[in-house]
C-alpha cells in the first residue's frame, strides 16, 4: 500500500515538476511544484479533518516527490518524452487516491457526502495548489476533461462500499476501478465535461 | 439559523458560480468555485481556531452550494438578471458571517482583535479564494469597495457585545445590522475605500 | 524574543505592504498583504502540526504587521526608500523564523525531514502566499534567488542541533547564523540558484 502511495505521489510530482520547468522557474520552483502537487491533496484532507498530515509522518513522503522534483529538473528532456504514459500513471493515481481519501474521511466519521467530496479534494487537490502557484486557472477547473468527475464518482462509490461494510479490498477495487477505468476512456475517447452553453450578460 | 447560513451560502456560491461562468469554466468549475465561495471561509476560520470546520459536518452544508452551482451553470442567463438584488442578499450574507464567525472564535476562547479579524475572514475568505482560483487579485483587496470593513466593524461590534455578556439575539443584530447596513449604503451612495496616495518609487 | 519575532513580522510586513501599494490595491489589500506576509509561514506551519496558530494567540503578532501595513499605506514613498536596507533585516527575519519553525515541528514530536521543511515553509510560506494574492508567481519560487536554499539549510542544522541535544541558543545561532550569512553573502554577491538548463518539449 505504501509503495502505491508513493508511486502516486511520484507520479503526481513529476506533472508538478514539468509545469516548473515549462514555466521557467528555478531549482526551487521545480522541488517545491513536485512536492505541493504530490502531497497537497492529501495535506488539505488531513488539516480539514483534523488528522496530523500524513506527508509529515514519514519521511519517505516527502523524500520520494522532492528526489522527483530534483530528477525531472535535471533531466526534463528524457522526462517530458514519458508525458503520455505519465498521463495512464496520473489516471491510477488519481483513483487510488479518490478512494483512499475517501476512505480516510469516512474512517475519520464524516457523513457520506462530506467523505466523498474529500476523497476528490484528495486526488485533484495536489494539482489545483501547482496551478494556482503556477499563476494559472487550475486546469481541472477549466479545460472541460473528465478529471475531477471520475474522482467524485470512485470516492462516492468507495464511500458506500464502506457503508455496506464491504471487505476493503472490495472497496479499492471497485471506487478505484471506476475511477481509473472512466478516465481512461475519457482519454482515448475524446469525452469531456460539459461547459455553460452561451456567455452569461456581463457583470 | 441554518435557514439563514444556508441562504447566505447560497448567495456567496451565486456568484462563485457566475464568475466561473463569466471565465468559461467547464461544470467543475462552476460547481467548485461555488462551493469555495460559499463554504471557503468558514472553513478557513475553523482550521485555524481548529474546531471540525461546521462545512463537512452537515451535509446540507455541502450540497446547498453545489446545487447553487448546478443551477448558476444551467441557467445563468436567468440567474445574471438577479445580480443587482444578489449584491443586496449578498450584503445580509457578509453581515451574517462576520458575526457568526466573530462568535465562534470569541466562544473557541480567541481574544478580541483575534476573534474580530477571523470574523472578517469568515466574511470574505470564500470570496478571496474564489478570486485566487479564477486566477485574478481578490476584488476585496483591490477594488477599493467598502466590503471588508464593513465585515470588520461589524464583527467587532459582535465580539465587543459577547466581552460585555449582551444577549446573543443582540450581539447578532448590532454587529449584522452595522456591517449590513454600512455595506447597503456604500452601495447606494457609491462610498469607497481609501486608496495610496500616489505610486511608490520602483522596486 | 518576542522582540524579535515581531521584529521579523514587521519586516515581512513592509514587504508585503509595498506589493500592495505597487500593484494599485486599496488599503484593505495593503494592511491584508502586509498581515498575510508577516504572518501566513507561521499560520501554515501551525495548521499543520495541529497547534493553536501563535499568530491568533497573542493579539501584538495581529496589531504589528496591521500597523506597519498601514504605515506603508499612509507613508509608502518614505519607507520604499529604506528598501535596500529592508533586505538586510528581512534576511535576519528569514534566519530566525526558519529556525524557530523548525524547533517548534521538532518540538511537536515530528521527524528531522519534516521539520526542516517546516522550518523552511515558515521562512518563505507568508511571501508565497503574499505573491498569489497579487496574482503573481511566486518570486521564491522563480527569481534564481537564493532565498529558500539558505533557510532550508539553517532549518537543517537547527533540526540536527536539537536531534544532538545542543543548548538552545547555540542551534539558533548556527542555525539562523547560517542562513542569514549565506543569504547577506548571495545578495551582495549575486550568487544565485540554479534554472532548468533548456526548455523542454512542449506540452
């Protein structure tokens, strides 16, 4: 499980990191966009539900997206070229961090609904704090992909696996699967999210 | 009382929702930046006085804004007619949340400028969050409206009130009815807030 | 001690205050961003080990950089004009609070790696959060500065210093003597942090 966690987090770094890099930012820049989109997601989980962050339990959390960080800033070219399998990598990630995240919450007491929204603040939380440094509009707000949904779905359906009292396993395979499985559909497919259909009158 | 929080977070999320809409977010964007706005700053104060933030803790909380957002996103050609009355709603939300957050901080055992400032955060950190993710400058700090002191002399009214042991329902309507008020004449007489003088030398 | 602390808010204060007064906003945004740059490291840092933020413990930590925002709003040509010298003490008041940060992680049960990079978040987290307020990326995360290197490093030795049981004034003084001398040193030498040596491919 540890090492799963890790890989996620790696492989979230690692889009934190490129973004650093495309925009020209120093060492500092490219360690620190690896780590707060690694570990941001699950940092803001813990903090709101009161839990000790589980990024400053173990050093290993913070040591596998810094070396990620400090890797993709030296070797950008070789890393950039890995961006499309990095994306089927970020798809697993998301789920198991959804689900995890969820899991979590529920553990924790929260109700249904409050476990599910922050199993999806889990997963794309990370990436909204690296846009938001970046000085952009978090793409996952934005750029109309099925990112954000496919979390919300894996989490909720985790939630009530949890509420079931189905076996873990269960639960991770099923939330997870439905995450990662629509998302990668929605990559090779082309589907997206809704956008509003004309503009608004001007404020 | 829930009536009430929730209509001012249903008014705060309108125009997170609006504003996504206005910068052509897709569905998750409208429904996330409706959500920050409405619940962003209660959950910003319960972190930092670190009481479980009241937003996931019932879910009408959680699902008030969303719908906001779904709504704002499907029909917000209908919703934008309504703005010029939501800036009035709106002012009844930024008193209403001044005063309950000066409250719960003042009662979470925080001295009196601490509980007044995170009174005005409570007010305005929805709406400053919103502004951080739709990536421009918090119109609070820069539009030079007479928004957020309004929000603070309210909840330092409030906080004032607990320190002299008045009557909750009279601490709520002197510090709401200051900051409601203060804020319903600014916008009709078009007061504002200071602004410097003249530009600093160069950095 | 608490003489120094304040006495490194207010620096950070002045810096935050003079970006506002730059980038136009009004006097809200000017005492927010000087109270927001003076305080927010520490705010994160306590967030997340789960203390009671020191900022909102002690009303003086919230009235200095309030009252030096101010002072910058109603006097910003006269203390623009101290700039150059502002940089001296804002490299003590990154030494300093990158030491007592990572003392007080340390203190609060968490590893050496995590304390360090709280010690550092706590150095640099209030500019961080200064720059996305102004809708700006992160100068310590871009500028090439040697700013966040140096306080990590003094952070660290700090960290090893309490892990060897040294008497507290001596990790503070090489702890913080670390990072303000390696800072004063890169600032009048130029000395500065590594970019990503060529662009990678696109997107």
């Amino acid at each position: 499980m540890l090492t799963l966690d890790l890989l996620g987090i790696v492989v979230f770094a690692v889009s934190g990191g490129l973004l650093a890099v495309r925009n020209q930012l120093d060492i500092v820049g490219v360690v620190v966009l690896a780590m707060v989109t690694g570990l941001g997601g699950g940092v803001i989980r813990d903090v709101i539900i009161g839990a000790d962050p589980a990024a400053f339990a173990d050093w290993r959390y913070l040591l596998a997206p810094a070396v990620a960080g400090l890797v993709t800033f030296l070797w950008h070219p070789a890393v950039g070229r890995f961006e499309r399998s990095i994306n089927v990598f970020d798809a697993f990630g998301l789920g198991l961090f959804a689900v995890a995240g969820a899991v979590k919450a529920y553990d924790a007491g929260l109700g249904l609904l409050a476990s599910a929204v922050l199993g999806a603040v889990t997963a794309v939380g990370g990436g909204v704090l690296r846009d938001v440094l970046a000085d952009r509009v978090p793409v996952v707000l934005r750029d109309g992909e099925l990112y954000a949904i496919p979390a919300i779905a894996g989490a909720t359906v985790a939630v009530l696996g949890k509420e079931l009292d189905l076996a873990p396993v269960v639960v991770t395979l099923t939330g997870a699967g439905l995450t990662i499985g629509w998302r990668l559909l929605a990559l090779r497919r082309g589907w997206v999210a809704p956008r509003p259909r004309t503009s608004p009158p001007p404020p």
